[in-house]
C-alpha cells in the first residue's frame, strides 16, 4: 500500500552494505533495497513459516531469509550497516519498550557508521513526549 511504502521510505534511503531486517511481512522493503547498488547482502528474520513460504519466491537474489524469533536470534561474528525491525502488526506506543529493548541488543552488531531504526519508532516517540507534557499540564492544573 502507499501508506506502508511512505512510512518505509527511511530505511530504503539509509540501506547500504550488510542489511539486517527484523521481519519480512510481505516483502515490499526488500526489492528497492535490493536495488541500490550500495546494497551488498540483506538478511532478514521472520518467525513465521507460512509468511517465508508465501513470500520467499519473489524476493531477490542479494536477500536470505532465516525462520527464527527475533529474540532468539544471535547473529555471531556478523555485523551491518543497516539494521531495521519490522515486526509489528500495528502501532502502539506498547511497542516502544520492546523497540529500545531490539535497539539495545542489537547495537553491538551495527557497524561504524551504520544506522538503525524501527518501523514508526520516531512517530511513537513524539506521541509519547505529547502525552507526557499533556499529562504534566492536567496535573499542573489539578486534573
């Protein structure tokens, strides 16, 4: 959908080197990334066998796909350039704590340079600053 390529503009623009995705969903990020010649390998993480199987045919060469939990996977002796999670069905500022947890863990394989993100994590953070100075208003004013 045209939502879904706008709010995954970002990724496409910083993938370069090594890419890691945190789930493959339908596949759509993968194909721009894939073809920009900056783009050496993308491996992606997705859980579900059904969703690889459905998927797993139209992606490009430069992409591998391994069926495992993302918070079981421990990518040793690897690093990247770009590492992206995308493995929300929606958005919720629930998701903010279990994105800072990815983003913590995941660090240590981000090469020099590289840039990581999470699928509307930006979007969430504002939300969750306007409801904390909303909520710091109400009780200034007692309610």
């Amino acid at each position: 959908t045209m939502r879904e390529r706008s709010v995954n503009c970002e990724v496409v623009r910083h993938s370069r080197g090594n890419v890691f995705i945190a789930g493959l969903g339908l596949g759509m990020i993968c194909h721009p990334i894939a073809a920009k010649p900056e783009v050496e390998s993308i491996l992606i993480i997705e859980r579900n066998p059904n969703v690889i199987k459905l998927v797993a045919k139209t992606l490009p060469k430069k992409v591998r796909v391994i069926q495992e939990d993302i918070f079981e996977f421990k990518p040793v002796g690897m690093t990247f350039d770009t590492i992206y999670f995308d493995i929300w069905s929606y958005i919720t500022l629930d998701n903010l704590p279990v994105m800072g947890k990815l983003h913590r863990r995941f660090r240590k394989y981000l090469a020099p340079g590289g840039w990581i993100d999470s699928w509307c994590r930006d979007r969430l953070k504002r939300e969750r600053r306007r409801e904390l100075a909303e909520e710091k208003e109400r009780a200034m004013w007692g309610f």
